[in-house]
C-alpha cells in the first residue's frame, strides 16, 4: 500500500535500497547512492527529523569526544566548527546541511518506524512493514539503527511509583526546571559525564549514584578563533592535514587497546593524578578511583568532571540502590534520599540493536533467534542466511579510540561495491557463507582475547554471555583495508532470471 502525508510524501510500493535510520550512517548510504546516479531507494526514519543520536540527545552539556574535524564526513568537510569537540547542536545541524546539500531530504520518509522486514526467497526481495501498517519492497536492506538509539533503564523496585519527575538522558525534559531541586542521578557514564557538571550549580543537591567509577581525562577542547576557520576555510590542503594529523594521533591510542594493554599504565597515572589535583577528601577519592585497566570499560573525557564531584552540593554514593519510594531513593544500607528528580544515565540496549524490528530471512530464520547469544555477522556487515541485508556500524565494528565515521565510510563504500557487482553480474543477492562468517567470528574472539577489553571488568561491550560483539579488535585502516572491495567468493550468489547461469552458483 502507498499511504500520503506531510513528513515526506508517499511511501513507494517498490525500491532498489531501503535505507532504515537518518543518521550518520543513513545519510551517508543515501549519498552515496546519490553520487552513483541511483535514485531507487528510500530512506526510513521512524522520529521527525534527520540526525539518529545528535537529535535524541540534547541534553545539557552534550558534546562530541572526537575531535570535529574527524568526526564528519572526509568528503563534506565543515571548516567552520566553534570548537575542537563539537557541541551537540553544532553536529546537527551539519547532517541538516548534509541532508539537504547533497539531496537527500526528498528521499527520507519521517514518522516510519520499521517494525518487521521479510526476505522472499523466490522474488529474492525484501518486504518491510512499517508501524502505521504501510509496506513496500526493496531489493535491498541497509540497516543504519545505531547502538546508541535504544534508551534503557535499570530494573529497580519501586520505580514506577516515583512521584517526582523521572526521564532518560537521551529523552531530556527541557520543560522541567532543575533549578533548586534535589536531584538523584543513577549512572556515571558518558552523558552523565557531560550533563552532571553543566546541571551541578542549579541544583540544590545532586546525590550520584555509582556503580563502578569511569576512567576521566582530559578533554583538550578550545574554541576556532575566526583566524583558524578562515584558513581551514581557504585551504583545503591545511584542512586534509589538520585532519590526517589528528586520526593518527587518536590511531596511535589502538596500541594501547589491542596491541599491549600494558601500555595503559600511563593513561592510568593521567587518571589519578586527575583525581588528585581536583579531589582533597580521601574517601572520596578513593570511591571515584577505578580499580580496572583503563580501556576495559570506556575511557571518558571531560575538565569538569572531577571538580564537580568535589561541589558542596555534590554527593558520590557507592551503595548499590535497593529501590525506590515516590518521594526517595533507597540504598541497600536502608537511608533514603528524598529527591524530586531522578535522571537515568542509564545507556542504552546495545546488545540488542535490532530493538523492536522484528527480520526474517530464508527459510523464516528470525535474526532475533539467531543472534540471542551474541550478534555474530562478516566484516560486521552481512550475516548469513539473510541476503542483500546490509549493516552500517554493526556487530564488531565500534571504536574505542577513534573516529565512527571513518567506519561508516568504509562500510559504505563495501556496501555500493556489493551492490555494484550484484548489478553488473546479473545477481539477484548475495548471502555470506557461513563458513566465511564464522571464520571472522572466531578471528574475532580471538583477537578480543588478547585485548583490553577481556582484561576483567564488566561493560556495555560485552554480552550477558560475556561475548565482546561491539568492538573492532585493531586498527581502522585495516578495517578499511579488508572492506575495501566486496569479494564475491565469500558469498553464496543467486542469479537473477535469465543472467545466464545456474540458480545457485557458490563462486570461490
């Protein structure tokens, strides 16, 4: 069915790529495919506007922790940032400019939440559902959710009788107003990292709840005087090095991730010497001084951070919550603190990144099912018995150290490849072997083994069953390097009618 509407026009009967998602893996896939002359395709956004996590999180203090000039796209530079991070409105609206400079806008399709795709092995087509019933086909699927679209929160007794106000960082009440409140917030993570400094000094009291202390260091964050954006400006030379110059420097941090956690000694002391020179109460230091390698969970920045939790009005609680009363906040040690606030710095489900979307390939596979244990797919792109579905920022392809678009390109430039290829070699998909799959998934593990990351804490990275399905274990040019062509030998090829060959044709 095609349904008309104001937040983008019809919904087509039939595309060549349905695109899910508008952020910066959406909007990249898009214009690539605007770059190659391709019309054919859609772009499925299930909120009201472009910009997938800089538009979901606004809450005070948000910012970037990769520097601007890395954290945009190589081939829509933005000479003019304010600052070496970005602030969250900043980013957003350079995806608004994006959007509407490369064309894209009249391509996206607002308020279309995809709640199922099926793949049809006999048309070899993909048919999505959307959350106001509409349908349509595509012959291929690219899937740009984000693992950080999926707000989640704590199962904690009680927490639904709270009378106060109570909301998720990623889904910030500006209509509420903190000022003089008591205000309870639960997570010391990256947002509460940004929003806790920049709301401190409102607020009457601020009790944190903690439950394992983060790494913090230094952001190096300045603003552009108008004399640095002139020349990145003028000069696209200055602007490619300044560029090439800073993804080296955060490179050069993998060594430390994957090459000798050793080597993380040194970020440990930068750490503690932080703590030190912001922190004079003893007990206080010691309750927010991790006791875990630094890397094994995320390593975060901020200037802020540690002269906040040293405020008068500021209070570091280590006791784990026991429940929730509709004026307080109960810890296991049975004191209660009233509060008229809790704010959920809680992250979000990234171990379950298909979130409500329900897909289903050959013979009915659920890819729910298939990945309960832990997502498991090649190069984090493509996973078998689910042809032409296509992942940007998927399973083993998060960073810890440097930029999340320079992976969104590559996997995107591997994606129009495939896609290329299928085109010019009459195939109607293309479905990875699973012995191709599995070889990377135990590369993969093996390689994670001798990371940081498997070095003893508990962390977002890692599944219930204590998998690490989130990270690339290396450095991101040989993650470029091995997506840099599609290789159809790994690939189980179905021939379109009438190419001229076999139905099925395993090429190796």
């Amino acid at each position: 069915m095609s349904a008309t509407s104001d937040d983008g026009g019809a919904l087509p009967a039939s595309v060549g790529v349905a695109i899910v998602g508008s952020g910066f893996s959406g909007l990249a896939m898009a214009i690539a495919l605007l770059k190659a002359g391709r019309r054919d395709f859609v772009v499925l956004e299930r909120a009201d506007a472009i910009g997938g996590t800089w538009r979901d999180n606004t809450y005070p203090g948000c910012a970037c922790d990769v520097p601007s000039h890395l954290y945009s796209f190589s081939f829509a530079p933005a000479p003019r940032w304010s600052r070496a991070f970005a602030p969250q409105p900043e980013i957003r609206a350079y995806l608004e400019r994006c959007t509407d400079t490369f064309g894209v806008r009249p391509f996206v399709r607002f308020g279309r939440a995809v709640v199922e795709a099926a793949f049809d092995e006999a048309s070899a087509r993909w048919t999505l559902r959307t959350n106001r019933g509409e349908t349509l086909t595509a012959t291929a699927v690219v899937a740009g959710l984000g693992g950080l679209s999926n707000p989640t929160l704590p199962k904690i007794a009680g927490a639904s009788t709270f009378a106060g106000e109570q909301f998720h960082s990623a889904r910030w009440n500006h209509a509420y107003d903190l000022r003089g409140k008591r205000v309870a917030v639960v997570g010391t993570g990256a947002s509460a990292i940004q929003f806790v400094p920049a709301i401190a000094p409102q607020v009457a009291a601020l009790h944190l709840f903690q439950r394992t202390p983060p790494w913090v260091l230094g952001r190096p964050d300045r603003a552009y005087g108008a004399r640095a954006r002139r020349w990145l400006g003028a000069s696209t030379l200055l602007r490619k090095a300044y560029r090439a110059a800073i993804y080296a420097r955060y490179e050069a941090r993998a060594l430390g991730f994957v090459g000798d956690p050793r080597l993380m000694s040194l970020v440990a002391w930068f750490g503690r010497r932080a703590i030190a020179r912001a922190i004079a109460d003893p007990a206080l230091r010691a309750a927010v001084t991790p006791t875990y390698v630094p890397g094994c969970k995320r390593i975060l920045m901020s200037n802020e951070w540690y002269p906040t939790l040293a405020r008068p009005n500021v209070e570091v609680v280590t006791e784990a919550i026991d429940r929730i009363e509709p004026h307080a906040v109960v810890t296991k040690d049975g004191v209660a603190r009233e509060v008229d606030a809790i704010l959920w710095a809680t992250g979000f489900a990234v171990q379950a990144p298909l979130g409500s979307l329900r897909v289903r390939g050959r013979e009915g596979a659920d890819l729910g099912e298939a990945w309960k244990t832990g997502a498991e797919t090649y190069l984090g792109i493509t996973t078998a018995g689910f042809p032409n579905l296509f992942f940007l920022m998927g399973p083993n392809t998060g960073l810890g150290h440097n930029s999340m678009v320079y992976m969104i390109e590559s996997q995107v430039r591997y994606v129009m490849d495939c896609l290329t290829w299928q085109r010019e070699h009459g195939a109607a998909f293309v479905d990875v072997r699973r012995d191709a799959q599995q070889a990377f998934v135990g590369e993969m593990a093996r390689r994670l083994d001798r990371a940081v990351w498997a070095s003893g804490c508990t962390s977002w990275y890692l599944s219930e069953a204590g998998r690490n399905t989130t990270l690339w274990p290396g450095f991101t040019f040989e993650y470029r390097a091995r997506t840099r062509r599609f290789d159809p030998a790994r690939f189980e090829v179905r021939r379109a009618p009438g190419a001229g060959a076999s139905a099925h044709a395993a090429l190796g």
